[in-house]
C-alpha cells in the first residue's frame, strides 16, 4: 500500500472502488471552506470593524491603548499618530492602530452604567 493514497483517502490501485479521486478533491475543498468560513472571513470582518472604528474616533473621546493606557485624545497629527493625555498636563503620541476597539468600547459600556 502506498502512503500516498493512504494520506490521500484515495483506495488502493487494485482496488474495485473508482471515483476516488473526485472524493478527495471534494474533501479538500470542503476543507478549504469550513477554514475560510471559521478562520478567514471573521478576522477580515473584525479588521474592517477596526479600521472603521479608528476613523470614526474625534478629539476628546476616551480611549484605551492595546497596551492598557487609558487616555483622552487631545489631538490628531497628519503623519498618522495621535497626542493623548493620560492624566492634566501629561501626553503621549500613539499610533492610530494602537487604540483597542474592544478595551474602549469596554470602558465606555462601564462608564454609562
């Protein structure tokens, strides 16, 4: 028996069965749409969720970093960064894809409670 056909589900050369290599194909392909359906199309969702909620945010929203810094935006800079502050008089410069979605709309629910 060839190792092959063992990995490739296929039934041996002599065997009485045919259509085995229409099966396999249907397998992977089945394969590579239960990935697409769990893997890949729910990060490209939440990345464009992303990407939407950054350029959605203005000047003197709350926000909470990816590293847990809360702050309020003071500013936003043309090369793509953003002026924090994170207590009276201390600021920081952030990137714009360094702002959590989830960690600032967490805050937000708890701040309206």
């Amino acid at each position: 028996m060839n190792i092959l056909n063992i990995l490739l589900m296929a039934p041996p050369a002599g065997g009485a069965q045919g259509g085995g290599g229409i099966q396999t194909i249907l397998f992977i392909g089945g394969m590579i749409l239960i990935m697409w359906l769990f893997m890949i199309r729910p990060q490209t969702k939440k990345a464009k969720q992303q990407k939407q909620f950054i350029e959605n945010l203005k000047e003197g929203d709350k926000i909470v970093t990816i590293a847990g810094i809360h702050g309020k935006i003071k500013k936003f800079n043309p090369e793509g960064t953003v002026l924090i502050e994170v207590s009276p008089g201390t600021t920081f410069t952030i990137e714009r894809s360094a702002i959590s979605m989830e960690y600032s709309n967490t805050q937000k629910a708890a701040e309206t409670k």
